[in-house]
C-alpha cells in the first residue's frame, strides 16, 4: 500500500471531487467520490467556518471527514488506509 500525503489529499478534495479508494476497518475496501469544495457542500459548514472540525488525530493516522457526493452524506476515512487517490483532474497523487 502506497504512503499519502495528508496535505495534498486535502487540497486536492478542496479543488473538486476526488476518486478515493481505502480500506475499511473491517478489511473490505470501498471507493468513495469525495469533496471538500466548498461550492458542493452542505450550508451546514459554511456556517461552521471551520475547516478544523473536519480533521482530526495525527501523523499517518489522521482521519479526514469528507462529503460523499454519491450518497450525499459525511464520511470518514484514514489517511493510511488509502489505497489509490485520484484528483479531479485524473491525477493520481
């Protein structure tokens, strides 16, 4: 499994809707189109104002909160269960 960088995730979901494929904590892995645009998500964080809320935890374990555009919900994931990332460009980081 490749290591990623949290901080070119994050400005990488702040650009647009990303491809994110991880693993979850029961061992199967899920794909997820995940933004943190702030044009596609809910009012609900743009009252907030804070992007802070939306992290936590450190080094390689960091979870991030993202906005999940297919089921338009929050959801979360840890950096080091990241198994392929690709930007909205079609970069892969």
């Amino acid at each position: 499994m490749r290591n990623y960088d949290y901080q070119q995730i994050i400005e990488a979901l702040q650009k647009g809707v990303c491809r994110v494929t991880f693993t979850k904590v029961d061992g199967s892995n899920r794909v997820m189109f995940a933004t943190l645009q702030p044009e596609l998500l809910p009012e609900m964080l743009e009252e907030l104002g804070n992007q802070s809320l939306l992290t936590e935890g450190d080094g390689d374990n960091e979870l991030v909160t993202v906005w999940d555009t297919q089921v338009d919900g929050w959801r979360r994931f840890r950096v080091s269960s990241v198994i392929d990332f690709t930007d909205s460009f079609g970069v892969r980081s």
